[in-house]
C-alpha cells in the first residue's frame, strides 16, 4: 500500500515569484496551472491513499471548484474533503478562509468517516477515515506551541480508540523539533515512518520535520522517501507499506 502526504499550499505556488509584487502576494492567485502540474505529480506516484493538506475546496482562487473534487475525479479515486476551521469559528465566515481545507483521496471504497475538532487552536479539524483494513487520521496542527501540545492529547485520546490499524498523519507545525512529538508517540505507540528525519521544508531547500507520518506496529514501513518536487513549499511524503 502506497500513502502520500502533501500540504499542496493550496495550489499557490512557492519560490520567490509567490512573494511578488507583495509578500505572500501568491496566496491570492488564481491556481489552475500549479494544481494540474501538481494532479500529474501525484498520478505518477500511483498512490493507494493520498492526505492532501491545504486544500482550496471552492474559493476564487481555484474558479469556484474544490481542488480534491478535481483531483479525485482525474485519479478515479473516493475522497473525504472539510474545512478546517470548526463550526462556530469567524473564520468559516471569511471568504477564501472558510474555502481553506484538508482531504483524503483513496482507490479503496470508504467505509465511514469522521470530522473530529480541537477545543485549542485556529485550525481545528481532524479527518477520520476508515477504510476496510486500516483507519486513517489526517491533522494540520496550530502554529502554538501550547496549542499543539493540547491538540496533541486530543489526537492521543482520538486514535487510541481505533481497533484496526493506523495511519496518523499530517502537518504537525513542529517548530521545536521532533522531540516536541516523543509524549504523544510513546503514548499511542505508533511508529515513524521517517525514522532517519528527513525535513521537508520548505521544498527548494528542506531543513525542517513538520510533516509526519505515523503508523500501527501492525504496518510496516518498507519504503520511505522525499522527493525533490518543489509544487508547494512542502515537499512531499511518500512511505509504502505492508502488514507485518
């Protein structure tokens, strides 16, 4: 089984043009071009499931249109696609924000899913999917430190819940280090996929761990790699798995 993870920047682009003739200018750009260079990317892996994080699902920038939708129609694939932000926040009121999501595409039929929120935190969200062997969780983690550590207990106490194996994964905005994670990794017992460390930010020249995958003792981790694709300011994560 082949997992990718990418946090797509919602198909804004990086590099020194996105910070032109403004910073972060790029955000507000329209994203048909990045995103098919980015559907291509993705169909050349051949994934079995794919978390995208920072995903348009129908702002301006991508002509009205939810970006997974698109993806997902291209790869013939199911998909999970929420906002991130929780119900009662201002930010679902904002036009581009309340666009601003995360997804889950798969070849595999889903059999039930779930949107889980955070107490702390602007964004919010966590996607449960489960499928027929595995259950897969998808997180985009707050930018504080605080708020990251309670998000993390909240996960812990999420996943601890699931019967099947698992997936954990995400953006985890681990600033601090990978240390910031040995709580919530000795809680639940998952194993990293990346146990060497490998950054994956920002793309053009990787010196940071904020993406993760994490995984049930039940699933091996037998292939693991970052490939240099340079479509968002992350670069992407791909592991390949087998039941132990």
């Amino acid at each position: 089984m082949r997992f990718l993870l990418y946090n797509i920047r919602y198909a804004t682009g990086q590099g020194v043009r996105y910070h032109l003739p403004l910073p972060f200018s790029g955000f507000f750009r329209h994203t048909a071009n990045t995103l098919n260079q980015i559907v291509d990317f993705i169909d050349s892996v051949q994934p079995d499931i794919v978390a995208l994080i920072e995903v348009d699902s129908g702002s301006y920038r991508s002509d009205r249109c939810c970006q997974a939708d698109i993806i997902a129609k291209k790869l013939h694939q199911f998909h999970i696609v929420e906002t991130k932000y929780a119900n009662n926040s201002l930010a679902r009121r904002v036009p581009v924000l309340n666009k601003q999501s995360n997804a889950l595409l798969t070849r595999e039929k889903i059999t039930s899913h779930h949107f889980h929120y955070f107490n702390e935190g602007f964004k919010r969200l966590v996607i449960e999917v489960e499928l027929a062997d595995i259950v897969v969780f998808i997180v985009h983690l707050s930018l504080k430190y605080r708020h990251r550590q309670q998000q993390l207990e909240h996960l812990h106490r999420l996943v601890k819940n699931s019967t099947k194996p698992m997936i954990v994964a995400g953006d985890f905005n681990t600033f601090g280090g990978d240390r910031e994670l040995e709580l919530f990794k000795a809680a639940t017992g998952l194993e990293d996929a990346n146990p060497l460390h490998f950054p994956s930010h920002p793309s053009h020249a990787p010196h940071r761990q904020l993406d993760f995958i994490f995984h049930s003792p039940e699933l091996e981790a037998v292939d693991f790699r970052i490939p240099d694709i340079r479509l968002s300011d992350h670069a992407p994560l791909i592991c390949d798995f087998r039941c132990r």
